[in-house]
C-alpha cells in the first residue's frame, strides 16, 4: 500500500484492514519515513524498542528470516497471533541501509502461506522508496484522496513512477487504487488515471483519529465496516491476476517453436 503524497490515510487503511479481515493478518511497517504504530495505535503499550522491519530485514539477508519473525512481532490481539504488527523504522535515515535488504525481505513475504501481508509503504515522494519491495508484492494499492482534481492529481506522477522503477507491465496488472472519501466518481477516476478502483473507504476522521491513538473508535464505525468489505474486492482481484498469468504462461508454453 502506498500513497503519492501528502495524507490521504495509507497508514490508516493498512491498520484498519488488519484489524477486521477474516484472514490472518501481518502488518510491516516498510515506510522509508517511519512508522506509525509505536507512537499511534501502540502508544498505551510499553513495548521492546528493539523489534520490527530493521532487524528482520538483517534477518532476511542473512537467511535466518524464519527464526527471528516471531520476535519481532507485536500481536495485536495477543494472544490469539491473528493479527501481527512488524513496526517500521524509528528514524527516516535508516532507510537507506535498506536498499539491499527489501529485495530479500519482499522474497520472504512472498513465501509467507499462512497470513495476508500488508505492507504499508508509505509515500512515493520519501527518500529511498521499496521499489524492490512492490516489485513483488501481488497487488499494489496506490491511496488517494478522491474529493477533487487536486487530491486526485499527484497519482499521476506516482503511477509514471511506478511504471519507471518496475518491471515491464507490471503496473497493468499489479497496480489498483484505494480511494478515501467521496467527491469525484471512481468511474472517471479510473478513467483519468487509467487503473482500476479496487476498493474505497468513507472518510471517518473520528474513527481515523482513533487508529491514531486519539481516543476510541467503534468496531461497526464506517471505516472499519468498509475496511471488513475491502477484504474481498482485494482477494479477487489477486485471484484474477493469479488466473490471467496462469493462462499466460500456458498460451506461452504451447507455442510452436520455428527454427
């Protein structure tokens, strides 16, 4: 999940939709600025500083990845493990060390069967973004605001970027939208930008706010129960690409070879 700039809620939705999917959930923190959890919706706790996407990224680049997961792990509604945290950097210049691990850190969360991977990775415009890291990601939700022209806009410089830095058709296929609040239809959003819409949410600041750390929200609040619906629009469209590439590669694997 990624934004193009400003604050249109990416970190938000990612923690919202870790909350209520159905599916076990790991929630990584991989925002080259920081993350958000340990001053946010983890502030009440008094927890080890020493764990999250640094150090197992040191893991996954030694290979020892597997071993050193749970201890860098916050379970979020411990102790059921249903729905982990990996909290992000506490310091937007470590974000530079990275550059060689999110390769192997994305190869590891690329083998992880038992739970969904939410990978918040914050905005296109910091420093050092994962490139490697969404090159490998099944889906790419780009977060925008959708209440007008100028929310709308910075998308189309962060999908020109997506479509520099990754691989050949890979925003085709991979890339979709996550629009936050109303305004423009997600219609001629889709049109303008020419991706898909894959699932939106109401704009909630009271519930927002709470995710944040800022007071109580309501598990049946807008953002939560559209965030519930997300998790659908979200596992069939990573269906549908999965069909369209088996099919690829058995149309490719059929061709007459001419010598």
């Amino acid at each position: 999940m990624i934004s193009a700039k400003g604050s249109p809620g990416v970190s938000t939705a990612a923690l919202a939709f870790t909350l209520t999917w159905p599916a076990p959930v790991l929630l990584a923190e991989c925002d080259p600025a920081g993350g958000d959890l340990l001053a946010g919706y983890l502030a009440r706790y008094e927890l080890p500083p020493d764990r999250g996407v640094l150090p197992l990224a040191s893991s996954a680049l030694r290979g020892t990845a597997d071993q050193d997961l749970t201890g860098n792990l916050i379970d979020l509604d411990a102790p059921r493990q249903q729905r982990m945290a990996l909290p992000g950097l506490t310091e937007p210049a470590q974000s530079a060390s990275l550059n060689l691990a999110w390769t192997a850190l994305g190869e590891f969360f690329s083998r992880m069967t038992t739970r969904t991977v939410l990978a918040d990775c914050g905005r296109l415009a910091a420093a050092h973004p994962p490139w490697s890291l969404l090159a490998q990601a099944d889906l790419v939700l780009l977060t925008l605001r959708a209440h007008s022209l100028r929310t709308v806009s910075p998308a189309v410089s962060a999908l020109s970027a997506l479509r520099r830095q990754l691989p050949e058709g890979f925003v085709q296929q991979h890339v979709g939208l996550l629009l936050v609040g109303g305004g423009i239809a997600s219609r001629e959003i889709s049109r303008h930008l020419g991706a898909p819409v894959v699932a939106s949410l109401p704009w909630d600041p009271q519930t927002a706010a709470a995710l944040c750390g800022d007071g109580r929200g309501r598990r049946r609040a807008p953002l939560m129960r559209h965030g519930a619906a997300a998790y659908d629009a979200v596992t069939e469209r990573i269906g549908a690409q999965r069909m369209d590439s088996a099919l690829s590669r058995r149309d490719t694997e059929q061709l007459p070879v001419t010598l």
